[in-house]
C-alpha cells in the first residue's frame, strides 16, 4: 500500500468523516484492487485518549461517487498489517 495522492487523500477524508463523525481521520494507505481502490484508514476516537499505533479499517473507495464500503474480514486480509498493536 502506498500514501494516496493530496487530492484523493482528502477525499477519501470527507468520505470518511461523513461516514465515522465520531472518529477522527488519521491517513491513508491505498492500493490498486481488481475491483477498485482499497484504501486502509488510520483513525482515532474523538472520546478516548489516544491510542497509539492508530487502529485502522479496511475499505473499498468508489471514487466516481466517494463512497467507502467496508470489506469483510476475508477481503481484508491482503492488506492487514501483521503483529499490528
């Protein structure tokens, strides 16, 4: 996964805020996927103290209508990092 370009990154951050306004957006990581962009979004709670390293979830973004959609756990995998705590 690599860092996504300015203008992408800060789509997929409106993208996300709208979707998580309880969360607050971190980074990013993307990747080119069969179907799409799979893109891992760093983030932290806006109530808890912060954690560190940031958690992160694993999406699909469709970047003709800015929309995330979170892929299952089987999906996921190939873009987890492994021995992240």
């Amino acid at each position: 996964m690599t860092n996504a370009p300015p203008e992408l990154g800060r789509r997929i951050e409106e993208s996300y805020s709208k979707l998580e306004p309880r969360r607050v957006f971190q980074g990013c990581k993307i990747a080119e996927a069969e179907k799409g962009i799979v893109v891992r979004i760093y983030s932290q709670s806006r109530e808890k103290p912060v954690v560190m390293p940031p958690p992160y979830r694993i999406f699909r973004f469709d970047s003709l209508t800015g929309a995330l959609t979170a892929l299952t756990a089987e999906e996921a995998t190939p873009y987890t990092i492994q021995n992240y705590k």
